[in-house]
C-alpha cells in the first residue's frame, strides 16, 4: 500500500489534516487505535477561536458548526462576590465558536465518509519505520492481520501517550514540563446554563468554571486535589461546592441535574523540541500540552494543522519546502504563547494549596489591575481570540 500521508491518530487533528489534504488531492490514510465510537464517545472542550473556525469553513465541514454553535462576544471572571465581563468583541472585533469537540469530531468523520477518506480503526500495534530516510513506512494490526503503508511523511496527532512521540530518541528531543497539583473534577448536565457566556471563577476554596455545550447541555468544573476521585464525589456534593464558589447572583438561579458523564482531568503544561523528526512531524497534543484554563488545547492543536496543511499543499503543488522546514519553528513560536496564556489564566485563578498570604494579595491585585486597564484586558482578549497563525 502506497499514499503520500500517512497520519497517527484519528482525533479532530488528524481528521481535519486528512479532509484538508483529501480536498486537494493529496493522497492520505488516517490509523487510530480505537473504535469510531469510543473516539466520540470523549467529552472534550468546545471553544474554538476564530482561526480554528475559519480551517473547518475551508475544510468544509463548517455546516452545522455555523448554524448550531453559540457565538461567543465575551466571557466573565468571577471574584469576591462579583462578575466582570471580558467583551472580546469589543476589544478584538472577533469571538469564539462554543461548539462541542464531540460533534466537531462527528461532523469530520461524516466528511471523511462521503469523500471516500480512508481512516482505519482499532489499528492497533502502529508503528512508524525508518522516520529519517526519504522512504519512511507504517506498520498495524487489525486482528491477527498486519499491514504496512508506505508514504512521504508521518504526521503524528495521536496525543501524549501516543508512540509518534515516543518515536523520537531522547537523545534527538527536548521536553518541558510543569505538572500542577489539582485537576478539574467536571460534571455534564442536560440543564440549561446558568449562564449565556462562560464563568471563570477564582474562589478561596478553589477555582470554578460554568461552561456549556448548548442551551439544553451544560458543563461544569470544580478545582479538586489529584488525590480526589470520581466515587469521592456525589452530584448532589459537586452542585453544592459549584454554588460555594460562584457570587450569589449565579448560585441562586443554577439549574443542577443528574451527571450524564463525570470525570476529573489532571492539568499539566507540556512541550516538545523540536516537533520534527526526519520524515515524521508532531502535532497537537503529541507535542504540547496545556492546562484547560484559556482554552488553548485544541486551538493550539488547530494552528499546527494551519502550518502542516499549507508546508504540504507547497511540497506538492509547487515544490517548495520551505514550510516543511520552517514547520518547527514556526509551530512552536505560536504554541509557546499559548503555554503563556495559559499558564498566566491558571495562576491567576486557582487556588495552590502552599500559596502564602502574599501570593493571594498578588492574585487579588493581577485582577484588580485587569479590569482597571483596557490595555490589559485588550492582551486576554486578544490571546482568548486566537493569536494570528
């Protein structure tokens, strides 16, 4: 088996990759470990700056995405009892798609589907081969059957814990990393959200976040220690420590519900360098990791596509490299921005278990001097937005 592309892992990155070259003629499969549905049976974040939105339109996928998504102006920060509103709009000229991250996948695969994209599930077993000659190949199993495809180059979206990363000899790689000590217990509930725009929350008792899915479909978060687990916590304990840690204006008109899916994510900053090797080049959360704060990991996902989309579609269509090998360094100049804002958000709005009195003050000033700035505000909004690819 023969194709130009060969992509590991078969997530909204490397689907989108995969209807973008398809669209252009440029030859390409998709392997992924799992089944179709355990890949949309995962609940994700849903917030798409404008650059993301923008590559579903020219992937066209965009459909049901423009007419189903919430546009997004704005979104608040909640803090000692009150609400202050970011208006994005206003200091950017541009907003967010909230659209779930499970249906953006679906709206992929049913694109792949009627363009004939092959895309093979429960591959399991793959393995890139002979990465930094011009002849790099892929080897799976499906069952007892193996197979090998051989292609110009391996994109690797197949996530941290994937082996495209894992390809590299540490001795040709470099990984950054900050782990931090809490995750996010969160809870979807068919119940309308408390809220038309998101609610970050900064509490004594640990940081909030009131987001949604729909106008029936609402997600919450709770700042929970990694020591906690799923059993640890009933809903009717998980409503009762959201309304804690929102203003009173918010916790009084909540609509709480039975969980339909609850789930503690650890937060964790990581990157990758570079984010190629040989013949194979990483992308999304293969390379780099953010905390959910800011909502940068599937956005920062989507701008190493931008770069891969457009190096390729000048490797075939014009016989320029130039993007191939500038890919790293461009990728990782926007990622590392990304890693900023969202390391600045966390920071600014969670509680750490060993912060001293001083750094609390420090906290409560960053906020004070946020909303008494539109310079400062113009920065979050403007990171919140997407940064230009």
């Amino acid at each position: 088996m023969r194709t130009k592309v060969g992509i590991i892992g078969g997530g909204p990155s490397g689907l989108l990759l995969s209807q973008l070259l398809h669209k252009k003629g440029i030859d390409n499969i998709v392997l992924e470990k799992h089944s179709r549905e355990y890949v949309l049976g995962r609940i994700r974040a849903g917030v798409l700056e404008h650059g993301f939105a923008a590559l579903m339109r020219e992937a066209g996928v965009a459909e049901r995405m423009d007419r189903e998504g919430e546009i997004h102006d704005g979104f608040f920060i909640a803090h000692d009892g009150i609400k202050d509103r970011v208006d994005l709009k206003g200091l950017t000229g541009s907003s967010v798609v909230v659209y779930g991250q499970t249906e953006l996948t679906r709206d992929l695969y049913e694109a792949r589907d009627k363009l004939g994209g092959k895309v093979v599930h429960n591959a399991e077993d793959v393995r890139p081969h002979e990465l930094e000659s011009a002849n790099p190949y892929l080897t799976w199993r499906v069952g007892d059957e193996q197979f090998r495809v051989d292609c110009d180059y391996v994109i690797g979206c197949d996530g941290f814990h994937g082996v495209s990363r894992k390809s590299i000899p540490k001795d040709r790689i470099r990984e950054f990393e900050r782990v931090y000590p809490f995750g996010w217990l969160g809870v979807l509930s068919r119940t309308k959200p408390v809220s038309p725009e998101l609610i970050y929350a900064r509490h004594e008792r640990g940081f909030a976040l009131c987001s949604l899915r729909s106008q029936t479909l609402s997600r919450y978060y709770i700042q929970v220690p990694l020591t906690d687990t799923v059993e640890d916590w009933s809903d009717e304990q998980f409503w009762e420590e959201l309304k804690r840690r929102l203003p009173a204006e918010v916790a009084e008109v909540l609509i709480t519900g039975p969980s339909i899916e609850k789930s503690i994510a650890p937060l964790r900053s990581f990157v990758a360098e570079p984010m190629r090797y040989g013949q194979l080049f990483l992308a999304g959360d293969a390379a780099h990791i953010v905390p959910p704060t800011g909502a940068r990991g599937l956005n920062s996902a989507a701008s190493d596509i931008h770069y891969l989309y457009h190096a390729l579609l000048d490797h075939y269509d014009k016989g320029d490299d130039s993007g191939l090998e500038r890919y790293s360094e461009k990728a990782l100049a926007r990622v590392w921005k990304g890693q900023r804002f969202s390391w600045w958000m966390t920071m600014l709005l969670h509680r750490f278990a060993d912060s001293s009195a001083y750094d609390q003050r420090l906290q409560q000033t960053d906020l004070a001097y946020l909303f008494s700035s539109q310079r400062a505000l113009g920065s979050l909004a403007e990171n919140y937005v997407g940064l230009p690819f």
